[in-house]
C-alpha cells in the first residue's frame, strides 16, 4: 500500500460508510445485455466495429459512389456476418441518416447493448477499473470516455438511465467504434451501485476540482471506481458522498476544470500508469 494514500487497511466490505465523501477528503468484454433499438448507426468505424464484433444488424447501406476499398472492406464484413448489403443514393442515404454524418454507410440496427452491473461485477478481478458517469450528456463527451476506457483496458462504464446521454449512434461515432468492446451498464440509482461497488471490494474515487488531494497523491492499484461528473454541476452530493475520496487534476492554468472527457482520460492514464508497465505489454 502506498504512503500517503489515506486508504484503510480493512478490507472495504468492512469500512466505515459514514462520511466517506467530504471527511475523507473529499477489460473484458461483458455478455450482452438489453439493446437499445435506434434507427441508425452511422460512420464508417461504427459500422465496420459493428460488423467485426457481431452485432446483430438487419441490413447495410452504402452510398453509390464511396472509395471501393472501403465498399469492398464493408461487403467483405458484411457477408461473413450475413448481413445483406445495399447501395442507394447519397441523397437516400442522407435523409435515412435523418442529418446525422453518415460518411457513405449506415447500419439498422441498434446503436450499442447495455449489460448489466452485475455483469461488471462478476468480471472484476484485482486490477478492475469501473468508470462511473455522472450525468454526462454531450454524446461526444460520453464516445471519448468510451474510447480511453478502451485504450486503458476498463472493465466497463455505468451510466445514469434519466438525465444522462444513452449509447446513441453519435455516442458510437465518437467512441470509433469502442462501444462494441467496452461493456456499458446503466442504473437507476448510482449511489445505491457505488455502494455496491465498495461491497465488492471497489476502492471509489470521484473527480473534483475543489479536492484537497490530486491524482498523484492516491493509491490506485487494486480494484478502482472512478466517478466522474459533468461539465458545470460536477457530481452530486449525494453520489460524493459516497466516494471514498475526492481527487483533482492539478493545473496550472486559469480555466476551473477540464473537459470532461479530458479529465477522464488523465485520471485513467495516471490508474494505468500505477499499476505497472506489465499493462502495455
């Protein structure tokens, strides 16, 4: 255990819960779970990932006239997938897409499955990193976390099912397809899954620019939550409560806080980064 990182050395199904928020101082892929039907799912990345991964798709469009090494890539997926493909009209394929950029290719079928939390759980080992989303609702913000959750070997997001943004097909795009490999369960009440989240071991960290320690001041080995809030409101009081400990980015800018999809990506590289080179091997 780190010097220094305020950590307890009971076990965490043991620890006290009162005021663990303020007082304190402050991957694998999961089996499918419910689909939330879209329309669409366009972009080329979302689309070939889609295919790639199995997603169950009904059909794909591709606009007549695309670069035919893209063309021949979707086909080639497509039939090993047995979905049929077709090509229409670029103005057919813009008013499908309903004005979302589209790049030449949509898919029908559904933006991305949701697991559940209890898939997370069951999946969690020693160096678990479980990605809490407070009230994210810029779908480009959500797709970027979804991305570095992928490069860092997250073991899954959970995201709010009411005032949040859902695996939309602008969530996937932003993600470059690391939806189909990233597992996303959605709760109902977020406190009540951070508290299960520490029955289970969870060490739980919430982002806040107004923490006392910073990133590098923590211990983030062993199984870790982090919660992170949206732009403007941050996490709730509620759910900070709940953290084990608040930490903050150190900046030295006049800017209060990061993007935060940005801050995300810090912390998480800073996670990675303390559990040792043998993660980029």
């Amino acid at each position: 255990m780190k010097e220094g990182s305020g950590r307890s050395s009971k076990p965490a199904a043991e620890r006290d819960r009162g005021g663990a928020g303020a007082g304190a101082g402050t991957g694998t892929r999961a089996r499918a779970g419910k689909a939330r039907e879209v329309p669409t799912l366009t972009g080329r990345n979302p689309v070939i990932e889609a295919l790639r991964s199995g997603r169950p798709l009904t059909k794909i469009m591709i606009a007549k006239g695309v670069e035919p090494g893209f063309a021949a890539t979707v086909k080639s997926l497509a039939r090993e997938a047995g979905v049929p493909v077709v090509e229409v009209e670029r103005g057919k394929l813009d008013a499908f897409a309903a004005g979302q950029r589209h790049q030449g290719v949509v898919a029908v079928g559904a933006a991305a499955r949701y697991c559940e939390v209890d898939d997370l759980l069951e999946r969690a080992g020693e160096s678990a990193l479980v990605v809490v989303l407070d009230g994210i609702e810029d779908p480009r913000n959500l797709g970027a976390i979804i991305r570095t959750c992928d490069a860092v070997g997250a073991t899954g997001v959970i995201v709010p099912k009411r005032r949040a943004c859902g695996l939309t097909s602008v969530v996937a795009r932003a993600s470059a397809g690391a939806v189909e490999y990233v597992p996303c369960a959605r709760a109902a009440n977020l406190p009540r899954e951070v508290e299960r989240l520490k029955e289970h071991g969870f060490w739980v960290f919430g982002a806040d620019a107004g923490a006392e320690r910073t990133i590098y001041e923590v211990d983030f080995t062993g199984p870790v939550a982090l919660v992170i809030g949206s732009e403007g409101r941050g996490i709730s009081r509620l759910l900070a409560e709940k953290c084990d400990f608040l930490v903050r980015i150190p900046t030295l800018g006049r800017v209060s806080s990061l993007n935060a999809s940005v801050a995300a990506a810090v912390i998480m590289f800073e996670v990675l980064r303390q559990r040792g080179a043998a993660r980029w091997e």
